[in-house]
C-alpha cells in the first residue's frame, strides 16, 4: 500500500517531517469524506490519494458515496452546471427529490465520526438529517463566482448549517454567506498509475491498445464530455490548426458514473468531426483508464484544455506534472497554474484563433515547448502535489477537532 514515507524523494524530507508533526494530534481520530462517485472526475481522483494517504499517518479515514438513482444524478448534474452559471428550471419536483436521496440515505448511514466532509453539491444537504456532534465542513470543487441565484439560494440554506466551507480558489469566495471560507488548491498524486513514470515500451503498448498512431504531433484534451469543457470548440480549433500543419486530436473523456450528459454531448461532437474522426485525424476515447492519461499527457505535443469554466483544472496540472506545455483557458482555477508565457499559454476561453496560434507555436518551437514544460514541472512540484493537500487537510482538521 502507498505510504507517506514513498513521496520523501520527490517532495523532500522536510514535507514528510512537517505533516507527521501536524498529524500527531489527530491520532485515531475518525474522519468521514462523503461524495458521489469513486470514479471519474477531479473529486475522485484527489480522495482516492487522501483517504489511504491519511490513513497510513494514523488518521482513520473513511469514504462513503451517496446513492443516488439515475434521476437524482440528473437533477444534480443540472445543480452543478447551474452552480457554475447555467440557467435551471428549480421546480418543486426536483428539490423534492434531491433532498429526499439524501434523506434516505442518512437512514442507512451511521455517523458516528470526530469530522465529516462533505464533497459538492449532491450530498449537501445531509447534514439536515443528522443530530450534528462534530464539525461539519462542506468541500466545493465548483467555481462558485456566477452561481445562478435561485438554485444558491436553495442551496445556501444547508451550507449556513456547515462549521466551515472549502474552496479552490479566492476568487469563488461568496460575499453573502456568513460562514468561515477556506482555500484550499487541489493538487495531483506524483505516484498514481496516472501521474507515475512510465516506460516507453508501457506508452507504446498503451497507444496501441487505443489505436492511436504516432506519426504524426499529437494534441490532446484529456476531459469528460462536458459542455464547460468545451470539447467541440476543441475541434474548431484543431481544424484551424491542421490548415497549417499536419497533426491529430485526440479527445480523451471517460463517463462519469454521476455525468448523464456525457454521451449527449459525446455524440455532437462526433457529428462535428465526421470525416475527421473518419481518417483517423481526430480520436475519440471514453475508457477510463489512467495509464493511457499517462501516455497521452507525455507524448502529446501540446495538451489542451479549452474550459470556458474550469473550478481548478487537474488534467492541466497533471500535463505540467509531466513536462508538457499547455495551452489553455485564462479562467477559474486554471491561471493559479500557469503563467501565461512562462509555463504554457493562457488564452481567452472564445479566442479559437488564438488557441490555434498558440497551439502552432509550440509545434513549431520545440526548445519552446520544452523550456515552459521543465518550467511547469517545478511549479507543480512546489504547490500542487497531494502532500500539500493533506497538510492543508490537517491545519483544518486541527483546527476543527478540539
Ligand atoms: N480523467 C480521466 N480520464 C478521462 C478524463 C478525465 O482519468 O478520460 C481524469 C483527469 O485525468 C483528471 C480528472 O479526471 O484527473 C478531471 O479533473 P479536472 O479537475 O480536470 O476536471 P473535473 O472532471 O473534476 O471537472
């Protein structure tokens, strides 16, 4: 099993050092992450590291997922894509059911925990079932700065019940909510099958396994099918790019088990690039499986990600992780990131054309691309690793356990 002592060559002994000391007091405590899925998307991937990580530093940390039914996970994705500024039809039905998946399963859910964290908006409102013995703190991964108001004034009314709320970046902060707001950056695990070092023979194997050729630079947007996620502006842009030189797309998106529109959106795109897709110029891919991400973020000329809203943006950090310059979108958590210019390319989230320059740059500057890569490695290193997330976790949890 993955223990904290593995990270001390990447991180440094002073890091491992610094989060023992701030664990000792938080020795057998009991910890619970609750959130919606085990699999896909930024939230899973960042508790799949913390949980085992806080356990091997003597913190009994637990994960339990919601159940939802189909319904529920449609109403609640409609809740996410209105949180980030979406308009939403909030009728009686829907706040009914949503409230009610989170009602039973508080029935069947014991907690008997000294902190329980709850992850975005689909298990928010348990906290209203609960006889509340110990801190609650509410994680939101979302941007929160456009927030439709009817749907954040249904909500709000459960969050003002939370000790304390977790946000990505400052710039989500909510003004008219009287509770205690935090920050605390996502970060990636350097030792995940996602982010580990490969072999050339594994990228090989995996690349062909996926039908995906090497001959010519590739450019990839490793991202759900999403509409924030923009995977069909992506495709305007490459067609813009392969004007001027001859490369391939791949789109990388696994479905979310809490995603219904993935597959919606997912078959649009495939009606933009039908002949594209057709002679292999454009790839499309929905498996889930990490070690082709890991491939792809390695051997892809460039990585894109075309977010028009992005709460931080993992697969960005996850490409600069790897060495890989990045073009993409000047928005939310995105420019905490990268500099524009330095470690990658920030561009306006309509700008195609610009996405498309900036994208030819770096094909054509390959000493470019490898000075910001190196570049965007080191900032990683220094802000955006787990360990730093787990040593925000334990300033809070200090903080809230008395
Ligand atoms: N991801 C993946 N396979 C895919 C698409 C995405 O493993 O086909 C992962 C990606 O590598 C990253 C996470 O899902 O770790 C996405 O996190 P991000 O913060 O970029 O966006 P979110 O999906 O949370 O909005």
């Amino acid at each position: 099993m993955r223990s904290l002592d593995d990270y001390s060559e990447i991180v440094g002994d002073e890091v491992l050092s610094t989060i023992y000391r701030k664990a000792r007091r938080l020795t057998g405590k009991h910890v619970l992450h609750i959130n919606a899925t085990y699999q896909g998307g930024g939230v899973a991937e960042i508790l799949g590291s913390v949980v085992v990580l806080m356990n091997d530093i003597g913190i009994d940390t637990g994960w339990r997922i919601l159940f939802g039914t189909p319904d529920f996970f449609a109403i609640t994705k409609k809740f996410h894509n209105a949180l980030q500024g979406a308009p939403i039809n909030l009728t009686e039905i829907k706040k009914r059911l949503y409230i009610r998946a989170n009602e039973d399963f508080s029935v069947f859910t014991h907690i008997d925990h000294d902190c329980v964290i709850v992850h975005d908006p689909q298990p928010l409102p348990l906290i209203k079932y609960y006889t509340k013995r110990q801190p609650w703190i509410w994680r939101c991964h979302v941007d929160l700065s456009n927030s439709n108001s009817a749907l954040w004034d249904f909500l709000k009314k459960f969050i003002l019940r939370y000790d304390t709320m977790i946000i990505s970046s400052e710039k989500y902060k909510r003004a008219d909510l009287p509770v205690d707001q935090r920050i605390i950056h996502p970060a990636i695990d350097p030792l995940s099958p996602k982010n580990m070092k490969i072999s050339e023979r594994d990228i090989t194997k995996y690349l062909k396994k996926f039908g995906i050729p090497r001959d010519k630079p590739l450019i990839t947007q490793i991202s759900r099918f999403d509409k924030w996620k923009d995977p069909e502006g992506v495709i305007q842009v490459f067609k813009l790019v392969r004007k001027k030189v001859d490369c391939r797309l791949v789109l990388c998106g696994s479905m979310a088990a809490d995603d219904p529109e993935g597959w919606m959106i997912y078959e649009k795109v495939e009606r933009k690039a039908k002949d594209l897709i057709e002679n292999k110029d454009v790839i499309l891919i929905t498996s889930e499986n990490s070690i082709l991400v890991n491939a792809l973020q390695r051997v892809s000329a460039v990585i894109i990600q075309k977010s028009t809203r992005e709460g931080f943006g993992l697969t960005v950090t996850e490409a600069l992780w790897k060495g890989t310059p990045v073009v993409t979108s000047n928005i939310g958590g995105i420019p905490l990131q990268v500099s524009d210019g330095e470690n990658g390319f920030l561009v306006e989230a309509r700008d195609k054309k610009g996405f498309a320059e900036r994208i030819m740059q770096l094909l054509k500057n390959p000493k470019l691309a490898e000075k910001m890569g190196k570049k965007g490695k080191e900032i990683v290193r220094k802000n955006f690793l787990i360990t730093r997330v787990i040593s925000d976790y334990l300033d809070l949890l200090n903080d809230m356990i008395k």
